[in-house]
C-alpha cells in the first residue's frame, strides 16, 4: 500500500501540470504521428511516376488507366515534357512517362510510336516500370494488328481512323473485362516496410519519462521529501517500488495513446496485434523505469539528471536500432547491442510482424523482463533514500 500511495503522488505530480502533459502525452503522440507520415506512410513506399499524355487517342488514355490501377505506382500529371525532365532531375520520381502526340494514330497506321521513358539513375523501381510499360506497348500493337487483320488494310483517311479507333477502343474494353485479375496476399514473410523507424522513434521518445522519473526523485532527496518518507515505517525497496510504479503507469497511459493514434486515427498496420504491441512495449518501458530506478540512485547532483539524454538515451538509441539497421553496424557495436534494450524491442516487433507468435519472442521478452527485474533491484539498494544530495 506504501509504494501505491508514492506511486499515485509520483502520478499527480507529473500529469497534473500543463507541462507533463504536453511532454509526455501530447509530444510522443506528435512525434509518432510525424514518423509514421514519414516512414510508415504506404503511399511513401510507392514509386512516383511524373508523366504528360499529349496523345488525344484512345491509347494513350489506355496507358494511364492501366497503370494508376497498380499499386506501386503513384502518377503524378504534367503538363509538359519540359516539366516531367524538370521533376525527374529534381529528383521527384523514379520514371518520367511521355506519351508522344498521335500516338494511337501512328500505333493504328503500323508505324514505330515509342513512349519516352525519362529516369538519371537505373534502380529497382525503374526496370520493373519500364517492364510493366514494354509489356502493355506490346500488347497495344498486337490490338493494333488485330485491327488490321479486321479491317483488311491500313488506311490513313479520317473516317476509317475513327472506325479503327473505335475498333481499338471496343477491343481494349473487352480486353479488361477477360483479364485474369489476382488479389494480393500478405504472407508476413518480411517486417512491414518502414517498422524499425516508427519502432525507433516511438521507444526512443518513450524514454524521455526516464529523465523525469530521476529529475523526481532527485528533488524529493533534495527537499527530504523522501527522508521523511523515509523516518516513516516505510521500506527502501517500497520507495523505489513506488516511484517504479507511478512512472511505469504514465508509461502505460503514453503506449496507449501512442498505439491508439497510429492504429486508429492514422490506420498503420504494423502487422501485429494491439495486445502483443501493448506487451512488448510494456516490457520495454519496466526496463526504462529500472534504468530511472538505478540511475536515480547513482546521481547525486540534480543537475547530472539533464545529462541523461546525451549519456544514456541517445547512445543507447543509437546502438540498439531505433535510426538505423543493426546489420550496418560494426561486428563488435552488434555485440554491444545485445545490452541495451531497444535492440531487443525492435527485434520482438520485427520478428511477430514478420509473420512470427508470440513463443518465437519469448527470448527477447524473457531478456527485457530480466534487465528490469535486475535494475530495480539494483535500485532500491543504492537508492539511499536518507541521504539528501550534494547539491541540497
């Protein structure tokens, strides 16, 4: 009940000021709301395909319909060659697409109509475009013969462009409509694109309770709060308990929020459960508290307490994952890794959101409720709550 009691008042105190809410409601809500935009955004997986259709056919109309029904592709209209070459050197797509004028008249008169395919740089995104172009241009010229075949010659006379365009036009409708169609499967072989920096971000601000947990305590042991609490039939490890708790609880509220907004307000799969999420982030946060519990401990002066996020949270960040890939990292700094707890985080949501359950992340879980059991009760030991500070 004592450390209930210390955990409630740790609550009030941080919550029940303007302040606290922004910090640690309002700010991680943000942050994960920006990352999610930035990196979990599906439509930032997409390749951007800037393009201008000068043709007043039916082919090239054709074209266009074809390929803003592809998933990976987001076309962009332009209103000229000029300002398709302009966004391509900017760097503002993968592929620039021009469809050249009388493009379906010359395709209909059995003459070379090229589309022009506009890229600085060979990569991925680019060759699957330009296939996926090369197989419907060559599909347009067998429609193309199939006319002529129809029509027994190939006329240039206005009236019988018209009649071969319509016939153009009926085929391809017929066409889509025979078109073997598939519907795609998430097989959860891979994370979800983009997951390690939302996971990244997210813990990484989740952290940022860890400085005010210290900057708490720091300030009770300053004014004797805890002293106090101290002379009271109360017990060390109950104080550090109740500290623990009061922050973890915050925690608790800000992972709720946090999910809650990515899932249902900005609609991010991450391709696992809300619970397992809630779990392993939960699991993680015990582990930031007992990080606050230890280092609480430790610090004598309340102005070392602002040196935390330089000494211990950004490094931590760093070498656990959460802004990069660990497979770049040195050999010996992947070793390091397996000391701090982002690695294990992100390496749990990894591997459930790759298709994994929950008995493939028992490892990591395992590992993270072991480093907050283990820094907790190094907490309480060293908390020395009798003592006031050097800086009191």
């Amino acid at each position: 009940m004592n450390s209930l009691h210390i955990a409630w008042l740790m609550i009030r105190r941080t919550l029940g000021r303007k302040r606290g809410v922004i910090t640690f409601l309002l700010l991680p809500c943000l942050v994960v709301t920006g990352t999610v935009f930035l990196f979990g955004n599906e439509q930032a997986n997409r390749a951007i395909i800037p393009y201008v259709n000068e043709d007043q056919g039916v082919a090239g109309e054709w074209i266009i319909s074809e390929l803003g029904h592809k998933e990976e592709y987001l076309l962009k209209p332009m209103g000229t060659e000029a300002e398709v070459k302009e966004a391509i050197a900017r760097q503002e797509g993968s592929t620039g697409l021009v469809i050249p004028p009388q493009y379906t008249e010359n395709l209909l008169l059995g003459k070379q109509a090229p589309l022009e395919l506009i890229e600085m740089r060979v990569s991925e995104e680019s060759y699957t475009f330009r296939a996926a172009v090369d197989g419907m241009t060559m599909g347009l010229n067998q429609l193309a013969s199939a006319v002529h075949a129809g029509t027994g010659e190939v006329s240039g006379m206005a009236s019988d462009q018209q009649t071969n365009q319509a016939k153009l036009e009926q085929l391809l409708q017929e066409t889509d409509k025979s078109a073997i169609t598939g519907k795609a499967v998430e097989l959860q072989i891979y994370p979800k694109p983009g997951l390690n920096n939302v996971t990244g971000f997210t813990i990484m601000f989740m952290m940022g309770l860890l400085t005010s947990a210290v900057s708490v305590i720091l300030e009770d042991r300053r004014q004797l709060t805890m002293a106090r609490v101290y002379t009271a039939p109360v017990r060390s490890y109950e104080i550090a308990v109740g500290n623990f708790l009061g922050s973890f609880i915050i925690g608790i509220i800000q992972i709720v929020l946090v999910l809650g907004i990515s899932r249902w307000v900005l609609h991010y799969d991450a391709g696992l459960s809300f619970g397992v999420h809630f779990l392993i982030l939960a699991a993680f946060m015990l582990v930031s508290m007992g990080i606050a519990s230890t280092v609480a401990g430790l610090i004598r002066e309340s102005k070392n307490a602002n040196m935390l996020n330089s000494l211990i949270i950004t490094p931590t960040c760093m070498i656990g994952g959460c802004f990069w890939p660990l497979s770049i990292m040195p050999e010996y700094m992947q070793k390091i890794a397996n000391f701090v707890p982002q690695k294990w985080t992100i390496q749990a949501v990894e591997t459930i959101s790759a298709g994994g359950t929950l008995s493939d992340i028992q490892l990591p879980l395992l590992i993270l409720f072991g480093m907050a059991a283990i820094l907790l009760a190094v907490g309480s030991v060293i908390l020395r709550p009798s003592e006031r500070g050097m800086d009191a």
